[in-house]
C-alpha cells in the first residue's frame, strides 16, 4: 500500500501545484493589462517582483508583451532563477530567505531608484508572491540590516505568523505597508499576486507593498511585548516604533489615501484553488475526498497531532461501515514552528513527524505534507511522508522520535528513517498541502 499511496499523494500535489502555476496564471491576465495601456495611452510600462514565484511570473509577462516592456527588476529566492539573470529588459536578482541579506537589500534599492522615473502615464506591473516581505528590504534608518535581520529572526524562532511578523516589517521598512505604491504615485500599479498567507489578506501577503496596512506603529510594539522580545531586538527597531507611535515617524499608508488612487490588487493564485484541484484529482483516483480546512494555522505539531486524530476517526468509521472505497482528507494553511532546540527542520516536516507518533502501529494511513515552493523551512526537502510503520521504523533502528521532536530535528529523523519529499523550487508559492489517505 505505501508504494501505491506515495505515487497517488505525489500525483494529487503536483496537480495541486500546477493549478497555480505562475506563469499561466499571469499569462490570464496580460488582455487586461494591453487593455489597460490603451485605454489609459500609457507611455512607459516597468515590471517590478519580488517573491519565490517573480521570475516564472516575470517570464509570463516578458513572454506576452516584452515588447512594450522598457525596464524591469524581479528579485527571487537563491537558487530559484535556475541561472536566469534577465528575461528581456527584466532584470532577475536572486536574494535570502526567511532572513533578508545584502543582495535583496541591494535589488531592492534598484527598485527604488526605477520608480522615482514614473509620471502619471506610467504603468507598473508588481508582480508579487511569498517570499517577498524577506526578498523586498529596506530598513527605515538608523534600522540596519543587521538589525532587522536580528528582529525577523527572533520573531519566527518565537513562532509568531506571518501576520504578527509582517506586522513588525511593516513598521521599520521604507517599502512595505502601502510605500511601495507611496513611492511610485502618480504611476498607475497593476500588482498580479500569489498568495501565501491564510486569508488571502492583501496587506499580509509580502507586508502588503502595494495595499492599506490595518496595522499600527502601537500593534507592532505589542507584538514584541507579546513574545517577550522588547528587550531581545536591537535598540533602533525599538527607537523607530517608539518614534512612529509619537508621530514623529509617518505611519504606513492607510485605506483611502490617495497614494492608493491609481492601484489595484488581484490575487491570481491561492491555497484554496490549490486544493480545490487537488480535490479533483483525488476524485479522479477514485477516492472519497474532503477538505478538512483551507487555513491551517497554529504549531506544526499540534495542527499534526489534531489531523491524525481525524485520520484516526475516519478510519474506524470507514470500517464500521465496510465501505470499500478509500479516503482522501485534504487540507492547507501555514502552521508555525516556536524553535526551542537546536534541530533542523520546517513546518511540514514537524507537523509528518508528529503526525507519524499519533498513528504509530496504525496500518492504512498514510501524510504527505509539503510546502507548494518545495521547500520546507531551511531544508532542501518540500516536506515528508508518513505511515504507521515511520515510527516502528525509527525505533528498531534505535532512533527516538520523541527526541527529535522535541529537539525540533525533524529534517534529521525522516533523513535516517525515510521519508523526506524533495522536488527542488516548483516555481510558485501558496503555502503547504496536508494529504492524507485513508484505505
């Protein structure tokens, strides 16, 4: 069975993925954009993008109407260009994540320096997916990069989400919260995103560059004081939030400023058309398919043991009522990991390895979960398999996996035990996939 179950999960994800390939799905919305070049006789048009996903995006565009294109910058995770250094007049940078470094900071300024050209009959294309809050930096001064690579990291070794993280961004970078557009009025910005946030919520998704930011300089400094981190950052983040909160620093841009005027959003891949094609694939395989949820948040082994214990219900009603047709449970989301040793994992990997201790002995289970970019945290891996025999497997060989568990080495058990699912960058971004089958 867990051959068999490992080709069907692997063929249910890759259709999942493809649903929200970057380039098809930027390449449905090019009309729109030649449409809106002639009606509104702009002059010059600019491609700007930052995320996991920007280059297969940027491709679409350059592929679709490069000819009209005059400059452009993306900016991309290490390793996902492939090589590419441009793409017509697109010029492709490649930069760190989760934790912003030089190079992105460098592209990002750029960026910058290309919107200061724009006039009113000027159209930037923002192409923006997940990854783009870490890709996209610009620390308000006297904030270092250092010192914001210090405060993201903090954050995320605490598990705050995405939403509490991004919040903190916002507040201490010169692009994100509605800048970026800020930065580029009076151009006109058509921003095409990929979404990698619960939600789907526009001013979350890359710190929300281009959009309002319902967040203030006062939520930022709670979200510290939340996670016990006001006295951890360094002492210029706190300077700037404390500034921002007396007015001495601007806020980010809020719903209807006139900044946003010329700006529109439209979300044009997400989780949930992930799973949705996801659902028909495992429809198309023969099983008997549900989406348990399509916002999946909290700790990754918390969210793993509560899914087995659903996989574990629906199994013993399964036999109950000799129903011979198998079961797929399907579900998508972004969980958290509050990094308390001194392992290496990711979200995926922690939620397969909790998940694998709740149906240990259990035959006829079997969970692939897996980021949809491929990657799982600071790992080479998308994520891992499971079964009732992952921890059967562990403990003849010796190995503890309540202690890997614990130590948060998750990418370290399924490494000597099996399991790991590595496909490299997919190219796109809309959180993780939880596949589960039941037979």
């Amino acid at each position: 069975m867990n051959e068999e179950a490992k080709t069907k999960a692997i063929h249910i994800y890759e259709k999942a993925v493809s649903s929200v390939n970057p380039y098809i799905t930027v390449k449905r919305h090019i009309e729109a954009l030649t449409s809106f070049c002639r009606e509104k006789n702009i002059k010059q048009v600019f491609v700007v993008g930052f995320g996991k996903a920007s280059v297969e995006m940027a491709r679409g565009v350059n592929d679709s109407i490069g000819d009209i294109i005059d400059r452009g910058l993306v900016i991309t995770k290490y390793n996902h260009a492939r090589g590419t250094t441009s793409l017509g007049k697109i010029q492709v940078f490649e930069a760190a994540h989760p934790v912003p470094d030089g190079s992105g900071l460098m592209a990002t300024r750029k960026i910058i320096e290309l919107l200061k050209r724009v006039d009113n009959s000027t159209l930037v294309i923002c192409l923006i997916s997940g990854g783009g809050s870490a890709l996209l930096v610009s620390p308000i001064e006297p904030v270092t990069l250092e010192e914001k690579q210090i405060t993201t990291k903090l954050l995320l070794e605490a598990g705050a989400n995405i939403n509490d993280v991004n919040a903190v961004r916002k507040h201490i970078s010169y692009v994100k919260g509605g800048r970026l557009a800020q930065l580029a009025y009076p151009a006109y910005i058509r921003s095409l995103i990929l979404s990698d946030v619960v939600g789907d919520k526009l001013d979350v998704i890359a710190s929300g560059p281009t959009t309002f930011d319902p967040t203030t300089y006062d939520d930022a400094i709670e979200i510290l004081k939340k996670f016990r981190l006001l006295d951890r950052v360094p002492r210029n983040v706190i300077d700037v939030l404390n500034k921002g909160k007396r007015g001495e620093i601007s806020e980010t841009v809020k719903e209807g400023d006139p900044v946003l005027a010329n700006t529109e959003n439209t979300i044009i891949g997400s989780n949930k058309m992930a799973l949705a094609e996801a659902r028909k694939a495992a429809i198309e395989l023969g099983f008997n398919t549900s989406i348990i949820s399509t916002e999946l948040e909290g700790e990754a082994k918390d969210v793993g043991k509560w899914l087995a214990e659903i996989a574990k219900a629906c199994k013993i009603k399964k036999e109950e009522s000799r129903i011979k047709k198998p079961i797929c449970l399907l579900s998508g989301g972004e969980t958290t990991v509050t990094v308390v040793g001194s392992g290496k994992g990711g979200r995926n990997t922690e939620l397969a390895l909790a998940f694998a201790l709740e149906i240990e002995g259990i035959a006829g289970i079997f969970l692939l979960s897996a980021g949809t970019d491929g990657t799982d945290g600071p790992t080479d891996a998308a994520g891992a398999f499971v079964t009732g025999d992952t921890v059967k497997k562990a403990r003849m060989a010796g190995i503890s996996p309540e202690e890997y568990l614990k130590n948060n080495d998750s990418y370290h058990f399924f490494k000597k035990v099996g399991g790991l699912y590595i496909t490299g960058p997919t190219g796109t971004n809309v959180m993780d996939l939880q596949i589960i089958l039941i037979y």
